[in-house]
C-alpha cells in the first residue's frame, strides 16, 4: 500500500468560501480536516524565535528521525487574495 502524505503551506478553501485571517485557525481547521500538520510555537518577538531555533538546530535536531535545515517563521497575519 502505498501512502502519501501532503504538506500544506497555504489554504484557501473557494468551495465552502472558507478564508482565514490568521495562520492559527488555518492551521486548526486543516488539523479538524484530517490533515497532518506540524507542530507550531508563538513568539512575542523576534529575538525568541530566533533563540528558539538556536535550541531546535543546536539541541533538538539531532533527536529527529529526519533531518532538517532550519525552521519555517511565518507571520500571523494572512493577506487577503484579491
């Protein structure tokens, strides 16, 4: 058997008219969907997500069954699509 997985960036849902202001309930609403989604963390600066990934890549990196360069830091806000 063959199994895929999917990794969403981004969502717009046209059928339902279903939009998103922030990167939060979208992630939210794709987890309720069924789809898999990565673990996320909310900074209140800049300087904690940089020291945040400092931890991940000195520290935490070497525990993961993958391997990874670096983190994906995404803004909250979404901006409409016109």
């Amino acid at each position: 058997m063959l199994v895929v997985l999917i990794f969403c960036h981004e969502s717009i849902i046209i059928i339902w008219q279903i939009t998103f202001k922030s990167e939060t309930p979208k992630l939210k609403w794709l987890k309720d969907a069924g789809f898999p989604v990565v673990s996320t963390k909310v900074f209140n600066s800049a300087k904690e997500g940089i020291a945040y990934r400092e931890t991940v890549m000195d520290q935490l990196r070497v525990t993961l069954e993958y391997d990874i360069d670096g983190l994906v830091i995404k803004g909250t806000e979404i901006l409409s699509i016109q």
